[in-house]
C-alpha cells in the first residue's frame, strides 16, 4: 500500500514538473516574442528579422527549449488557428473604398502575377533545388503567398506611399488563402494523375474551396448584422467575433484541409465592407490579439527548427533556388502582370522586390511535407528545409531593404516626423510654418474652407474635412503624419479627436491645445490628448496673441547660452516647441521642467515689444563695436 502511494506520488511530482514546464516555455514565448517587438521598434529594424533570430538563439543554438516537442499534438492546431486569427484581422481592414485607382493593379497581380510566380517558382524548385517536378508543382503554389504576418510589420516601418504600400497589403491578405489553395489543387491533380485519387476527388475539392468561400461569406454577413442591429451586447461583441472566427476556420478545414484560410479571409472582407459602426473597436481588438500571436508564433517556429535542417538551407541548391526568386521569379511576375496597369517604373520595381514568406508559408508546407511522405514521395522531405531557407532570405533582404528602397526610388511618404493639425486658425498657420521650417511635413485640416485661409497663405498643406469621417479618412494620406494636434475652437470635439486617434498613433504622438471652458483638471488627462501648452494659452488666448503681432522666435541653445538663460531672459515669450541637433522634435508643456543639450533649437511665440527690444539691443552692440 505504502509503496502504491509513493509512486502516485512520485506520478503527480512528475506531472507537476512537466507541467510547469510548459507553463514557463509558453510564457517565455510570448514574452520574447514580444521584447523582440520592443527592440525592433527602439532601434528601428524590423521586427520579423528580430523575432526570427531570437526563437533561433533560444531554440536550436542554445537548446534552451523546443515548443514542437514539448506542446506535441497540440503545436500545429496552436499554429493553424493563430494563422486564421491573424488572416481575419488583415482581412477585416481590406475596404474596397481603399484601393481606389489600385484596383486593377491589385487584381491583375493577384491573378496573372500569382499564376506567373507558381509556374516559374515550380521549375526554378525543380531545375535548381533538385525537386521532383511533381513535387515542384506543389510548394509552387506555397511559395506565392506574402501574407499580413510579414507585410504589415514591413509596412509600418517604411512608412511607403499610399499607392504601393495598399498594393502591397491586398496581395499580401489576398494571395495568403489562394497559395494554399493553388498548393493544395497541384497536389490533388499530382496524385490524380498517378491514380492515387479519382476524377471524383477532384471534383470535390472544388466543390469544397467553393463551400468554404460561401460559409465565410454567410457567417461574416450574418455577424455583422447582428452586430449592427445590437443583437449583442459591446462586451461581448469582441469576444464572439474571435469564437466565430475560429468556428468558421475549424468547419471549414474538417471538410477540406487548409479551406479554413480562404473561409476567414472571406469572412474578413465582407464584415470589412459592411461599414460596420462597431469595426473600428473589432480592428483595434484583433489588432492587439494579432500582434500576440504573430510574437508568438515566429518564435515557436523558429525555436522548434532541427540543427540537420537549418544545415541543409546552406546547400548550394538552396542559394540558387533562392536567389533565382528574389531576383527572377519575382520581378518578372510583377513585370509581366503590370503590363498596361497605371504605375510608374518605380512602384513596379520595388512592389517586385517585396515579397517577404512567413507564418503561413512554414505551416502550410509542414501539412504538405508530411502527406507527400506519406504517398511515397523521397524528396518530401526536402521540402521544410527549402521553405525556411525561402522565408529567412527574404524576411532579412526585405526586412533590411524596404526603407533604403522606397527612399531611393521616392516612394517613402517621409523618413521626418509629420504633424497634422486639425483646426485652421492664425495661430494654426503661425505655428504650422514654424514647425515646416524643420522639414517636417504639416498638414492642416478644418471642416470649414474658408478657416485655412491663413494656412493656404503660408504655402501649408490643407484639406477640408471632418477628421473622425470615413469618406475623408479614404481621402487623405494620414500616413506621413504620426503626431496629431487638435486644436479646434471645441474641446469636447478636440477631446473626441484625440481619444479616436490614441489606438493608432498611441497617446505620446497626440495632443491638443488647452480646454477654455471650465472642463475639470482631469477631463484631457482621462479623454483627451495631452496639453500642448500652459493652461493660459487656450486656442482663443493664442490667436488673439496673433493678432496682437506676436511672431515666432528661434532660439539656439549654446555653451555660452544655456537653456537657464533662455528661461530668465523671455520672460514675454511662450516656448512651443524643440528641435534638437538630430531634428526630432519635442513639444514644450514648461520649458523650466525640460533639460535640453547644446544644439537645440527652441521655438517660441515671441511679442513684438520684446522683438523690437532684441533688435535694438543688437543695433546698440554694433555700434558700440570699434570700428577699424
């Protein structure tokens, strides 16, 4: 008896152990895989190059630990729906509003582009890794996919213009579904024609990729309707779109393997187009949820790679196959489909150099390595090797080149920080040169034409608009801007600004001019953005200092004329803002609560009698000067 407890005993202390195991690992995944967001971000590199590197160094490198062997059974199904989270949520931002004059474009290299890239892809894997062509015509199709996983993140950080960065983004959430399905149509037709499957299974794959295209479809419409006519409740709107998504994906993928991708992605897109009142909220929710698992899932990919296969991607096989899709494959699909579509040579030749691999690449691959090894194919194996040496080459070519790229070829929006102000006034104009002087890109916004006169005077950038509506939101290029000023004549409406704007360019970038109605201390800090000046120097107080003939002031901060001596001698002065010797710009709340180094550059709003004082001060100086 004693002893039938002491191994229940010595069972459960195993169990624990194990158990804590995986809790550490998956915590320990997600936490680097988050603080490789964070450095990407500080240090200005991308963010997939990070991650990879990272799940490289703690998995095979280290050993410190391999989430395929530890999670088991349950490492794919975690891939597989992470992937469909993550598909949605690119989806759901696909606005057909959005592409505009890109339409044919989009479509065109979707299409022709896509069939151009998996014939090409299929004999460079057979001519130059030594792939059978049957196998060859399979991972063809896997190869044209450049999904939201490593798009997005690029994106973000080359800051591209409208035009080629929605190309981009469509082909990218588009081609994610398609590839696994154009892969997963070769690989019925291969073993149809070795007599493995019938006519009749054909057949039926077809009837099921059209099946799941519908069930998205049905599921997103429906949703969304619910949603609009309030049939559930805001705190649990977020929560049962994630369910259904992951309903939809898992029906649609027990009827056909790898149809869930085309199902959500179809869900996404009508939802997206249904001008939901409520997707603003759904966007930024799946958003957060998508960054977690594209963290995640980089990771614990990389970190579950066998030594033997990273070895095998240094073949010489392998840096042709790779190099013949970087530099051939590519280019040339994206030549041939633009063929009489309206962009210039520049979109073209950088559209044809982006074409990152990532998450659904690597997973979509394994499912087919594992079913062609199991139909007797020997090169089967091969097949995992040659789709990570495919998504590092070009995650790290890509990754470090996109913003060097769009720089030379002018297709970045700006590499400077923009400001968008919305409001026209004096002050508005005043301040907006000012800040233009720097070479940071400003744009004036108003819903009224003739309040940004004075801006259109001083050779500003206007547009005339509500801010918080869609129809201007598609309009105007908010891409280059990534601070935002609201400073308008209303403070609820500056407030509502500010709030709308906060999950997408964060609460440090947004600010607003001070409240000038009696709203209590905590109503900008709790709503608003955050106050650009003193509480004395309201929207109203500023243009009326306008008015009075206060100008602007530029203030150069020396070894001899330190920021102190800036403090006591403007005593008539407001400080507005700082640009210090590398161009980034600060705003000025209180100049005496700020340190800055020699080289800065201070701004402030200055009256015409200490002006005049300034001058005649110098004229006396130069007077007094001997003279030779």
């Amino acid at each position: 008896m004693l002893n039938t407890v002491l191994v229940i005993t010595n069972s459960l202390k195993g169990d624990v152990t194990m158990l804590d195991s995986i809790l550490f690992q998956i915590v320990a995944i997600v936490a680097l895989g988050i603080l490789s967001q964070w450095i990407a971000w500080r240090f200005r590199l991308p963010a997939i190059v990070i991650m990879s590197l990272v799940g490289l160094i703690v998995g095979p490198f280290l050993g410190f630990f391999n989430p395929k062997e530890s999670f088991g059974e349950i490492f794919n199904p975690i891939i597989s729906l992470a992937v469909a989270i993550i598909l949605f949520e690119g989806s759901l931002s696909l606005d057909i509003r959005e592409i505009k004059d890109s339409r044919k474009a989009i479509f065109r290299i979707s299409t022709i582009g896509s069939l151009i890239a998996w014939i090409a892809g299929s004999f460079a894997a057979h001519y130059l890794a030594g792939i059978s062509l049957d196998v060859a015509f399979i991972i063809g199709g896997i190869f044209i996919v450049t999904g939201p996983t490593v798009i997005m993140p690029l994106l973000r950080q080359a800051k591209l213009k409208e035009r080629p960065a929605t190309i981009l983004k469509w082909e990218g959430i588009v081609v994610d579904p398609f590839g696994a399905l154009v892969a997963l149509f070769a690989l019925q037709v291969v073993l149809w024609t070795n007599d493995t499957i019938s006519g009749t299974s054909l057949l039926l794959f077809f009837g099921a990729s059209i099946l799941s295209a519908l069930l998205g479809l049905a599921a997103g419409f429906l949703l969304g309707r619910l949603l609009e006519h309030g049939y559930i409740p805001e705190f649990l709107k977020s929560p049962i779109v994630l369910v259904s998504v992951l309903l939809v994906f898992v029906l649609s993928d027990t009827i056909m393997h790898e149809t869930g991708l085309l199902a959500v992605t179809a869900m996404g897109i009508i939802m997206a187009n249904m001008h939901l009142t409520s997707l603003r909220d759904l966007l930024h929710f799946k958003e957060n949820i998508s960054v977690l698992m594209i963290s995640g899932i980089f990771i614990m990919l990389t970190a579950s790679l066998p030594v033997d296969t990273l070895m095998d991607i240094l073949s010489w096989n392998m840096l042709l196959f790779v190099l013949a899709m970087l530099f051939i494959v590519r280019p040339v699909s994206i030549w041939l489909a633009t063929i009489g579509v309206d962009l210039t040579k520049q979109e073209r030749i950088l559209i044809g150099w982006i074409a990152p691999r990532g998450i659904v690449a690597l997973t979509v691959s394994g499912f087919f390595a594992s079913v062609l090894r199991e139909e007797g194919f020997e090169d089967a194996d091969i097949i995992t090797a040659l789709t990570l040496a495919l998504v590092f080459a070009t995650v790290l070519a890509h990754g470090f080149s996109i913003s060097w790229l769009a720089k030379k070829l002018d297709l970045q929006a700006t590499d400077e920080t923009g400001v968008m102000i919305v409001g026209g006034s004096p002050f508005s104009a005043v301040f907006g040169e000012a800040l233009q002087s720097f070479n940071k890109p400003v744009l004036i916004i108003d819903r009224s034409w003739g309040a940004l006169g004075h801006a259109r005077q001083q050779g500003l950038k206007t547009e005339v608009g509500d801010i918080l509506s869609e129809k201007t939101e598609y309009h105007v290029d908010l891409t280059p801007y990534e601070i935002l000023i609201a400073a308008t004549e209303e403070d609820a409406y500056n407030a509502l600004i500010c709030q709308h704007f906060v999950p997408e360019l964060g609460r440090e970038h947004i600010f607003q001019t001070p409240s000038h109605s009696g709203d209590p201390s905590g109503y900008s800090k709790s709503i608003g953005g955050k106050s650009l000046f003193d509480e004395d120097y309201d929207i109203h107080a500023l243009n009326r200092l306008i008015e009075e003939g206060y100008m602007i002031r530029k203030t150069h901060l020396t070894d001899q004329y330190t920021l102190g001596d800036f403090i006591n001698d403007n005593h008539k002065s407001i400080p507005l803002f700082a640009v210090d010797s590398d161009n980034n710009l600060v705003f000025l709340a209180n100049a005496k609560k700020r340190s800055f180094d020699v080289g800065t550059t201070i701004v402030s709003l200055t009256s015409p009698t200490r002006m005049m004082e300034k001058a005649m001060g110098k004229a006396t100086n130069n007077e007094n000067q001997p003279k030779d």
